[in-house]
C-alpha cells in the first residue's frame, strides 16, 4: 500500500464531514425560514435544545414570558414547538414539508425521586407565602409540599405522588413562573386522597387543594394543566388523542368508581370552559357544580383560595356543601 494512503483516506474522510456539515446547514436555512412563516423567532436557538420563546399567538400572556418551546433536531430536518399557555400553540415542519408520523420527541415516562430532582424543605419565605393564603403548615406537610432552587430563584414544589410513588412534579415561582418534569405521567393533583372515596371535588390549581382542606375536605384534587381557553365544539377525542386530559384518562380506575363529583374550578371564562370539559368526560348525571359566593354587589370570588383568604373556611365549607346539580344541556 502507499505511504500516502492513509492521508489520502484521511482528506476523503474530512472532505465527507465538510459535505455532511453543508448539507445540514442549506436544511437549517430552510428550516428557519419555514419556522419564520409561522411567526417564531428563532434567533440564539441552537440545534439539539430546547430554547423558550414568546408565543406568536398569545404572546406570553400579560407577563410576556417565554412559554414556547422549541426544539430543533440536530440533523436540520425538523422542528417541533409547543406553548404551555392556554392557547396550546403546537406544531411540527420538516425540511420536505412532510408530516412527522411519529414524534422523535416522546419518550417514555421517566421514573423520579425526591432526591433525584433535588427538592428540598420548604424555608420560612416559602411558608410565609402559603401562610399569607391562610395555607397551614400542617396541610403543607401532609401533602408533601416542598421547595426546588432553580438559578436564583426558589420555587414551589407540588409534588404528585400516585399509591405512595412520586410520579411528577410542577413548580411555581413566587412571581408566578410555571414549570413541570418533563416526560412524566400526567395525573390529578392530591390522587391518593381520593382513593377510597366515592364524593369528590375537582378544582382547578394545587393551591386550591389545598385551600380545601383547610375547610376540612380531603376528598379534593386539582387538574394538572390549567383550564382551556373555551369549550371545544368537537366530539371528545379518543384516549390516545385527547392530550389535553390524558390526566383524566391516566386516573379512570380511581373515577370510575366515584358516583358524585363537585367542580369547583374558578369562576373566570376559562374556569367554565373547564367544568364543562370534566363534565363530558366524566358524565354530567354524576356532576355537580360550585359558584362563587359573591365579593362585591356584581363580582364572585375567583377560586377556592380567594374565598378563603377573604372569608374563611365555614363560607369555602358552605360554598361547596351548597353545590347545585350541573345542567345536563349546556
């Protein structure tokens, strides 16, 4: 063999990675300019991350945070994007403008510890915070509620546990920041509490879980994801599609056996929207609806930890006890 051999393999193999490296950089030029037609920026978003972006449709709310994310794949060939905020933005380009079939993105549920996510006990800033909501430190500890440093920032730790096992986790800033464990299963908030039970009630964020049962119920759950921005005119969508309530889907062995069910979601639009989405899944018949005692001659309170900041647990108490059947036509 020659002596140059080697090198001449050498230069063929450098000349491949200079073409490889083409090749994938004319996709990306493609794949930014599709990306820029469907209004997202994606300057400083580097391939093989996932980088927060402001939502083209609601814009990051009021606060405008950066609630989309996107991620694009290493070889240049697609995109994927997705808004955690109400208006569900989500999609996916490719390069050929073929539609992914199935999303490289999913993954199979991870398993996490307390220990392995780093929680922590929750300090006195934090439990000022949930003191000031009239939130007892004795219904902090039985629900586990704990703390996670992220950066600079501590964050509220709402731990779901599922028959004892840790299964996700969400956390709230004091500044009201959102965030969540990725690829874990999707359940209600306060599960275990339920088990057993055969009343319910439903309500639309961990906090007002935990404003129940400083009114003494502990047969309470929050629903993971928020409330919709309106009532889907669809029929309910399969198990496999209905993405949106896979929680519900995920908690069918604990709900079926349940025969009276109290929504006490919040009293805004998109609180409404909610019931009436829990309420076509879980049977209307089987259903009963809470409405905000009143805050001023023409306003309600908004949830269960408004009432009970501003009134205390006996009218919280009353609001649910007086829970009227929910309309069988919307």
């Amino acid at each position: 063999m020659s002596k140059n051999g080697p090198f001449h393999q050498s230069s063929n193999v450098g000349h491949e990675d200079e073409a490889g490296k083409r090749a994938v950089l004319s996709k990306l030029v493609t794949l930014l300019r599709k990306l820029a037609e469907q209004g997202i920026d994606v300057q400083n978003c580097p391939p093989g991350q996932r980088s927060g972006l402001i939502c083209p449709t609601c814009e990051g709310g009021d606060s405008g945070e950066k609630n989309l994310t996107l991620y694009i794949y290493p070889d240049g060939s697609s995109a994927k994007w997705s808004c955690r905020r109400k208006c569900g933005l989500k999609g996916v380009v490719q390069v050929d403008g073929k539609l992914v079939s199935k999303d490289p993105m999913e993954k199979v549920e991870r398993k996490i510890t307390v220990e392995g996510i780093k929680l922590q006990p929750l300090c006195d800033e934090i439990q000022d915070f949930f003191a000031a909501r009239a939130i007892s430190v004795k219904t902090l500890e039985r629900n586990r509620v704990m703390q996670k440093r992220i950066g600079d920032e501590i964050m509220l730790a709402f731990a779901y546990w599922q028959r004892g096992e840790l299964v996700s986790c969400k956390y709230r800033s004091l500044t009201k920041k959102f965030s969540q464990e990725r690829n874990t299963r999707k359940i209600l908030y306060g599960l275990d509490d339920i088990e057993k039970a055969s009343e319910i009630i439903i309500v639309e964020g961990e906090i007002d879980k935990l404003a129940m049962e400083e009114a003494g119920f502990l047969n309470c759950v929050s629903v993971a994801d928020g409330a919709p921005v309106t009532v889907s005119s669809k029929e309910i969508p399969s198990e496999s599609k209905d993405t949106a309530f896979k929680y519900i889907w995920n908690c069918n062995d604990y709900l079926n056996k349940v025969s009276r069910i109290v929504l006490a979601t919040d009293g805004d639009v998109p609180g409404q929207a909610l019931a009436e989405e829990l309420a076509r899944r879980l049977g209307k018949e089987r259903c009963w609806l809470v409405k905000w005692p009143k805050k001023s001659e023409d306003e309600h309170f908004k949830d269960a930890n408004e009432v009970l900041m501003s009134k205390g647990p006996q009218l919280l108490k009353e609001a649910i006890l007086n829970a009227e059947p929910y309309p069988l036509k919307s």
